[in-house]
C-alpha cells in the first residue's frame, strides 16, 4: 500500500496506528454475535480516518483496492461456516 499510494513517512506512521487498532477491534468483533454489522462498522470508520490522512488521489486508490479485497473475501468466505 505504501508504494502503489506514495505514502510519506508522516502518513505512513499514523496509518500504521489506525491499522493496529482497527485489527484488533475487528478480532475482538469476530467472536461477536453480531459481527457483520460490528466489523462492517468498523470498516466504514477506518476509512473515515484514513481519508482525514490521505489526499484525494490517494484515498481513491486506497479505496478501489479496498473495495476489491472486500468484494474478493465475500467470495472466498461466502459458504465458509464455522468450526
């Protein structure tokens, strides 16, 4: 992500941290009855603070790779149960 959005030092430092701590809600979401609104939550969220960081050509990019990644894991998860 980095490269493909030219992210400078300064970005990369504070996207690293929303990073972080997005990861670790949504772990903690992920044994949650209700996951799927808690994760999607917090998804919409992440993305607010990352456009707050990113400039507009970069959170477009950002935003295209996410949609693609969250389009592929649907795919992929879509008749996945749990053990």
């Amino acid at each position: 992500m980095q490269e493909a959005l030219h992210i400078t030092p300064g970005q990369l430092s504070k996207i690293s941290n929303i990073s972080l701590s997005y990861q670790q809600e949504m772990d903690k979401a992920a044994v949650s009855p209700d996951r799927s609104k808690k994760q999607a939550s917090l998804m919409r969220k992440k993305d607010s603070e990352l456009k707050a960081i990113l400039d507009n050509e970069q959170y477009r990019e950002y935003y295209k790779r996410e949609q693609a990644i969250r389009k592929q894991d649907k795919i992929i998860y879509k008749d996945h149960q749990p053990l």
